[in-house]
C-alpha cells in the first residue's frame, strides 16, 4: 500500500489488512470520523453488493450466515467489533426508519427467501419486479431443473 499513496486501497479486498488496520479504523468510526464513516459506507455497500442488495430495507433479510456465505471474506466478521450490522447500519443511514427488531441474528428464513427472489430476478429478468403473480408450475419445474445443474 505504501508503494502506490496515491491509490484508494480497499483493505478489506486483501486476504489479510495491514496490522492493526481494522483496529485503528474501528477507534475512528466509534470516535464519529467523518472519513470513517465514508470508508465504512463504502465497506457496507461493497458487501451489499456482494449479497445483492438494491434498498435499504433489503439489509433486514441478510443474516449474519448468508454474508459469511456470500461475501467469503475474513472482514465480514469485524463487523462485530463496530456493534453488528444494524447499529453500523442505524448509524451510516440515522435519516433512514430503522426498525431494529427486524434485525433478527437467525434469520435464515428470511436470508434464504431473499436469495430466492434475486435468484429469480436473474432466470426470469423480463418479469420485472412483481415475476410473483405470474409464477407457475411451469416456472417451478424449469427453477428445479437449472438447480440441478448447478
């Protein structure tokens, strides 16, 4: 990192952070740094993107399980160390009406539903948003088969 200064280095796309990396940076965004805050914004939407997350709202159905799956880096698990996901969320976003209970540490159900409808966004991209109320058993089969596949 020291031989390009002038480079913006995502530490968290490195198997392993320059030492006391992560430690310095949690200090600083607990201490409300502003340029802190824009590293962990831009942390949390890289994640996002990663797990497929187009809205706000899309967060309550990640499950810590479904990061560790999607994401598979070792940074996922720091997330802990700045007080977990809704409280980084809660205060990335203060403007945004966070409902915290909707923060559930299981929620697989939730995970696993979500994976589900991007899955579907992805097989079927010309049923728009709403692919729902024209699913069929047809639709049903054909998911089966391309999941067999893979």
């Amino acid at each position: 990192m020291s031989a390009y200064p002038l480079h913006c280095w995502k530490p968290w796309n490195f198997a392993q952070a320059p030492k006391g990396w992560w430690d310095h940076f949690t200090y600083l965004f607990k201490m409300d740094d502003l340029a802190a805050d824009a590293t962990m914004r831009e942390f949390i939407s890289h994640i996002g993107d990663l797990v497929g997350v187009k809205k706000l709202e899309d967060w309550y159905r990640i499950s810590h399980k479904h990061l560790q799956m999607k994401a598979k880096h070792r940074s996922i698990s720091r997330l802990s160390q700045f007080g977990g996901l809704a409280s980084i969320l809660k205060k990335l976003y203060p403007d945004h009406p966070w409902k915290l209970s909707k923060f559930k540490p299981n929620s697989w159900k939730r995970s696993t539903q979500f994976g589900m409808s991007n899955a579907f966004r992805i097989l079927f991209p010309d049923e728009g948003t709403h692919f729902s109320n024209r699913f069929t058993i047809q639709h049903s089969l054909n998911i089966h088969n391309v999941i067999k596949i893979l």
